[in-house]
C-alpha cells in the first residue's frame, strides 16, 4: 500500500466518526433542550427525539418543536405593553 492509500483510509475512518458524531448530536439535540427548559416530560422528549432520528426523521421537528414548546409553569406575559 502507498502513502495515498493509507490516506484515503484516515479519511474514510475521519468521515465516518464525524457521521456518528453529527448523528449522536442531532439525536441528542431535543433532549437537552427539554432538561435545559426544564421540560415536565424531559425524558419522553429524549426518548422521542433517538426514536424519531431512528425510524427516519420525519417527525423528529415535532419533537424538537415539543422540547422548545412553553412549559405549564412558565411565565406569560399579556400585557402587551400596558403600564
């Protein structure tokens, strides 16, 4: 084997980290966000978060949508600007 090929290996195995890398840092992504908001089902939305990445992504915006979704105990402002 060539000095090129043993390239070629060091970046297939670097590209293949970094997929997992992105990977577990996407399927990850709703879960902190739910225990950073400090979310009442922080835990359904980390489950819900692998789960979705898993079986293909298509409802994973809607968990990310949950995680970042208004807790019951948050304060809401109604005022709009009245004094």
């Amino acid at each position: 084997m060539t000095g090129l090929d043993y390239a070629a290996l060091g970046m297939l195995a670097f590209m293949g980290a970094l997929a997992i890398g992105v990977i577990v840092f996407i399927g990850g992504w709703p879960g902190r966000v739910a225990a950073k908001r400090n979310h009442p089902y922080r835990s359904a939305v980390t489950v819900g978060g692998w789960i979705t990445l898993i079986a293909g992504g298509v409802f994973f915006p809607l968990v990310l949508i949950w995680a970042y979704a208004g807790t019951p105990d948050a304060e809401i402002n109604t005022s709009e600007g009245s004094a």
